[in-house]
C-alpha cells in the first residue's frame, strides 16, 4: 500500500485516486528493453515500416533491424526483446529515417547506417551506444515509395575493411578503412535501390538504380508513385535520377552498365553463385539469372499473378505484387504484398505456396493478426495485419528453417520453414504519435492519437495503449488532436481523417464514454471539410458544451478561422470576430497547440502563419504586440488566474500572469520548443520539449529540472505531453511514446 501519511495534500487527493490499475503497474519493474534513462516506452506494439532484419556472425544471439521512420533496433536474445540504439546520435535533430543498415562480418558492434533528408551515412563501433558521421549530406530516402528495396550497404566478405555504398542520387562511394572515410567511385545522379556483393567473388558486385523523379522534400513525383495524400510539384521542385543495372569487377572502383532496365532487388543463389534472382518493376516480377546478372528469364509459374494490372498502379498490400525474396541453400523464398509465401526449390520451375498453420502474438500488441481459417476471431481489429505489404525476408545461414521477415508494423520468426510464424516485436516502437491528452478526471487514463493507426487509449498512466474495440465508431487510420472535457467527465472530442489512409483532418469525433465508443459529428455550420481543414479542437475547461476547433483559410464567416460550439460540439457557429488572414493550417503534420482556454473565459491564439498571439476580449479577437518570428506553442494554468504559457524558437519559455497583455521570460533557451504543457489536475506544474530534452518545473516555472540529463532518450523529443497523475507521458512524432515519473 501507498504511505499517503508522506505526501502532500495535494499528492494525496491523487494517490488516493489512483485506480488499481495504475498502482498495480507502478510496482511492476519495466523490461529492460523499455527502459531509456529514466524514461520508459509506452508499451504500443511495433508500427512503422520494417526495412530488413541482420544476424550477426560473431554474435549468434544478436539481432539488428531498421524502420522507415524510427531508427535501429538491436535485440541480444535472439530477437525475442528489443531496444533502441539510435540515442548517441548528435545532433537529435537527425533524422532517424533509415534507408540500410550494415554489420561488419567480423565484429557485431562495428555498423553503417544510411540514414535520411542529407543526414547522411554514420558509423558505430560500439554496438550503437555512440555513432559518427562519416559520410554527410549524401542522399537517402528511407520514408518513400522505394524504401522496401535492397541494402545500400555491403562490407566484403573477405576483406571488411573495403566497404562499398550506393545513395540515391549522389552516386557510388567506397572506403577501404572499414567506413571510417570515403570517396566516390561515380555514377551520380542515379538513384539506387540494391547493391549486392557476389559472395564467391566479392570484387564483383552489382548495384540496381531506378529512374525516378523526386520533390525537394524526397517524395517521388512520378506518376505511378506518388503517394494519394501529396500534392503535385512544380517541375523547377523535381530532380530527375536516372537508373540501370551496373556491375563492378574492380571492388567498386568502376562500374558497368549492364542494361538500363534494373531491378529493384536481387539476391544470390549461396549454392550456385551464378545464379541471381531479382524483382523487376513496380509489379514485383520475380526473373532469374544463371549467368551472374546477363540475361534474365521470367520465373512467375506458381505465383498468382494478374497481367491485367501491368499497367496500372498495384498497391503495396496487394496479392498480385511481390517485394520480398530470399535464397537459401537449394531453394527460394518469395511473398506477395499480402502475406502469402512461396518456395521454390533449386532445379524446378514453378513456385509452390507455403501454407499457413498459425501465428503467435503477445496479447497487448495492438496490430495483433488475424489467425488462420478455423481459428477464433481476431477481437482487436477488423483489418488483418499479418505480413502487410512485406518487405524483406532473411533466411538463417546457420539454420534454413529458421527465417525472418518484416512487414508493415512489425518482425516476425519462424523456425519451420514459414508455416508458422511468431510475432517478435517486444520493445520495438515505432508509431507516429501526434498527441497524448490528459483526462483530468482520472489520472490513469491517457488518450493518444497517431498517423496511420488512429486513436488508442491508456487506462495505466501511459505504461501501454490499446485501441479500443473495432466497432468503437470511427473507422480512420489519422488522428490529430484529442480533448477531453473537466466539467462533464466522459465527454471527449476528437479530429482527424473521415476516410482511412489519409492524412488530413477533416472529421470530428465525439465521445460520451471516455473514449470507449465514438460518433461523427454532423459538423452543422461548419465550412464545407472537402476544401477547409481542422487546426486544432478543444473543450471549454468549465462548460463542458463549449468548444472551439480552428479550421484553415482565410478568417471569415463561413470559411477558415475560429468556430464555437454550446452544444458539445454537435452543431457550430462563427467565432472569429476581429481574427484575420491564414489562422490555422491545411497541414495534417501541423502540432503547434495554437489555443489555450482558462475556465475563467480568458482565451489566447496563436497563427500558424505569422505567428502573432491573438487575445479574447470584449466579444472579439485583437493582436497582441510581441515580438514573435518563430514556433509558438501555448499553454493554460487552469488554476492560476490569468496565468498562460508560450514558447519561442530559440528564445524560450515565457510566463504571463495577465491573460497574454505580458509575459515573463522564466526558462531562456537559444534552440528549439516544441511543446508547453500543464497539469490540468495540480496546480504548479508545467513541462516543455527541446531540441535536446524534456524539462519539468512544480512551481510555476521558477525553477526546472533536465528529465534526460543523460540523453538517453533514443530519439527527438516529441510534440506533445501529457501528465497523468505522478507521470509526464512524451509523443514522438516517430518511436510511439515514453512516460517518467515525476516523484
């Protein structure tokens, strides 16, 4: 039992109000895999794009693997546990899109990673404890239609200390002192998609190139893989990367191309050496070559293949569309975009499907799959999640029944030759979290809300999130912004998409039940959500039927700015009197908390485009005069009067006492803040993200405390907070998120 007799009145009221459940967790030691310093990672399941798994010769029992968006992981257990290993990168503002990754053959803690937006290739010798970049400003696309595609990075087999890499668009490097420098060895302006040593004779090897035409911001502007969400650019913001099949002789020193159709991978047959298979075009035609890489024959027998589509786009998850292949000693593997496996054995011609016999999972893992026909019905969703979109597999070289592969959320094992399968993501965290939100009736409960997998709920203080059951009512991959109500506890209102795969806000989403069921809302008087966007939505800290939600466009009646709503947020009506130009943004990624409401009325806004604070007063909207050109995020004291916070890019965080007519400088800090936010339960408490770490202040910002005084935080820290009850929980914008205890 909890000694209340030691705490504060305040702490008191509420441990006495801690559910069991969050006193249960409390005790419970985390899995060391989890741990990070003193924060600890919300136990989500897995999410992101799993890009490859390595094994690791001299360590048998380690285990290495890359997300589109969440960096490395490294496992010591064979894959059973993780934990992530990008915290030593400098600065944190790296982006932790990986692209490939690659283990010295000769010790485990030696790897290159490439890594992307100009970030560049980075090299660590201590297991991923600390990293350098050796390789700066080349270009890597690990979060594009591509990233499913080969290693980029190969160490020779014979000789590790020449390493041979390929980037996308900034040509051919080689090292030859073990990827500590590099020089280019040509083909620039080609875009890669594989590079492949030849294990028999490793100065040979061939890189695979794609032409393809990108935007500034690395998202492919060709026609067939855009993604449905981009807008089109401007020819002046496309470069155009050529391709081809290209071979080396000479350990990288000078290539040769061998015809302009590449493909987007390959691998070696390791019996036969001079047999490659490969997957050519955006279909996943699967053709083999036995003469190293010369001619090529088509090798479909078997496969369920749908000529018809050939010339139409074939969505990753597809049936019809194969990404993944692997060799091992006298057959092959190939799997299709859905999850159905294939063997082919060495000498034959047709393929023959692997039959599924069943998955298993750990329970709290929210992307759970589906099992086989015959089995219980999934109860945690309604979509299949098993082997989605599949984009590598790996075959054990020291057991060719023991393989694994990597799909859209996750790593899976087999140990029978891929009848069945186990889910291995303990540790792993990789969702795209936009905001975590307090209920500031009961301490236990977070709500969460992420891109691509939509809304989720804690119910122990941040120590794990689950999405609620499928007929929960809303049916949307993209949640943006969630707020619960003080007042009416149960109510909650939410934005995000009102279609699945989209990432815009364009929906609101209503609760009476504290998030376990969801209604649309008819959104009455509001513009119409096919042009104008939701900035932000919240609930009115002492009158529960008030709301407000910020939509994009110019500030007007009947188009962008500031709607009111006296009836939960069921029916709206103009609020912006005085507010002029672009309030709110379009863009989904936008997670500035632009509006702070006192329960005593005061309301203070900030623009998403010039920045300028607008204040509440008399019936409508007037500018404040402060000097602010950069980020702003802002924050209510509920329990203060008049008391707000703001934060500034490379100024810091300000204090006003006045309702926002002036403000304190009260924690100066010359880089970046990303987030501001305050107990809603306890008075005195405020935290704010940096660029570098999280700092918490119990009285009202006087003083502050480094809560990753070490940084061992594995990643940015994140855009939003939320406190629950003696835990601060931490929104990343890609490794799900992390919770501390505050006392």
């Amino acid at each position: 039992m909890m000694n209340l007799s030691r705490l504060t009145p305040a702490l008191a009221l509420i441990a006495s109000l801690l559910p069991s459940s969050l006193a249960a967790a409390s005790a419970e030691s985390p899995p060391p895999s989890a741990v990070y310093g003193r924060w600890q990672a919300s136990r989500i399941g897995s999410g992101g794009y799993h890009q490859g798994v390595l094994l690791c010769p001299t360590e048998p029992h380690r285990v290495y693997t890359y997300v589109d968006t969440a960096g490395i992981f490294r496992s010591d257990d064979d894959g059973e546990t993780w934990r992530q290993i990008t915290a030593g990168m400098r600065p944190r503002s790296v982006n932790y899109q990986v692209r490939s990754l690659a283990v010295d053959p000769r010790n485990a803690d030696v790897l290159l990673a490439a890594f992307s937006a100009g970030s560049g290739l980075y090299r660590s010798t201590d297991g991923g404890t600390s990293w350098t970049n050796v390789l700066p400003d080349v270009p890597f696309h690990g979060n594009n239609v591509d990233r499913q595609g080969g290693p980029l990075i190969v160490f020779h087999p014979r000789n590790p200390d020449i390493v041979l890499a390929a980037t996308q668009g900034g040509g051919a490097f080689k090292s030859i002192d073990n990827g500590r420098t590099w020089r280019r060895t040509g083909l620039e302006g080609h875009y890669a998609t594989n590079l492949v040593i030849d294990q028999a004779e490793p100065n040979r090897a061939w890189l695979s190139a794609n032409p393809r035409a990108l935007r500034k911001d690395g998202i492919p502007a060709d026609a067939m893989a855009v993604p449905k969400s981009a807008q089109a650019p401007s020819p002046a913001d496309v470069t155009r990367h050529r391709g081809g099949f290209y071979v080396t002789e000479d350990a990288g020193e000078t290539w040769h191309l061998l015809f302009e159709h590449a493909p987007k991978k390959i691998v070696q047959d390791p019996v036969a050496p001079e047999t490659l298979y490969g997957i050519f075009g955006e279909y996943g035609i699967i053709r083999v070559s036995h003469d190293r890489g010369i001619t090529w024959s088509e090798l479909s027998d078997g496969l369920l293949l749908d000529r018809a589509t050939l010339d139409t786009w074939v969505g990753s998850y597809s049936d019809h569309k194969y990404l993944a292949l692997a060799a091992g000693p006298g057959f092959v593997v190939c799997s299709s975009g859905k999850g159905t496996f294939y063997r082919l054995e060495r000498g034959q011609s047709t393929w023959k499907k692997i039959d599924l016999e069943g998955v298993r999972y750990p329970g709290h893992v929210w992307s759970r799959s589906k099992e086989p026909a015959g089995s219980a019905p999934d109860p945690f969703g309604r979509r299949n999640h098993f082997a989605s979109a599949v984009s590598s597999i790996l075959i054990d070289p020291a057991n060719p029944d023991r393989w694994f592969f990597t799909d859209w959320y996750a790593v899976y094992q087999t140990f029978d030759g891929g009848r069945n399968w186990k889910l291995t993501v303990e540790g792993i965290e990789s969702t795209a979290v936009l905001c975590v939100r307090q209920d500031p009736n009961d301490p236990a409960r977070v709500y969460l809300g992420m891109s691509d997998n939509g809304y989720f709920q804690s119910r122990d203080g941040g120590r794990s999130f689950a999405k609620p059951a499928a007929n929960a009512g809303w049916d949307t991959s993209n949640m943006k912004w969630i707020s619960p109500a003080t007042s009416q506890p149960g109510l909650v209102l939410m934005i995000g998409s009102g279609s699945q795969g989209k990432w815009i806000s364009n929906q609101i989403y209503r609760s009476e039940d504290q998030g376990r069921s969801w209604s649309r809302a008819p959104m009455t008087g509001l513009p119409d959500t096919a042009t104008y966007r939701f900035g932000v939505i919240g609930v009115h800290p002492a009158k529960a039927a008030e709301a407000y939600v910020g939509v994009s466009g110019d500030a007007q009646p009947g188009q962008g700015g500031l709607y009111r709503s006296t009836d939960g947020g069921l029916a709206w009506t103009w609020f912006g009197a005085g507010l002029s130009g672009t309030v709110f943004s379009s863009d989904f990624w936008t997670e500035e908390n632009q509006l702070a409401v006192h329960p005593a009325g005061q309301m203070l806004l900030v623009g998403s485009g010039d920045k300028k604070p607008w204040r509440f007063s008399d019936g409508r909207w007037t500018r404040l005069t402060l000097d602010i050109s950069a980020r702003v995020n802002l924050a209510v004291d509920r329990h203060r009067p008049g008391v707000f916070y703001l934060t500034e890019h490379g100024k810091g965080v300000f204090r006003s006492s006045d309702a926002g007519l002036t403000w304190r400088l009260v924690k100066p800090y010359a880089g970046k803040l990303f987030c501001v936010e305050t107990d809603h339960s306890r008075p005195g408490r405020v935290a704010v993200t940096l660029d570098e770490t999280v700092l918490y202040s119990d009285d009202d910002g006087a003083t502050w405390t480094d809560l990753d005084p070490e940084r061992k935080l594995p990643c940015l820290p994140g855009r939003s907070l939320a406190f629950a009850g003696n835990r601060l929980v931490m929104a990343t914008r890609a490794c799900g998120a992390f919770w501390t205890t505050l006392e």
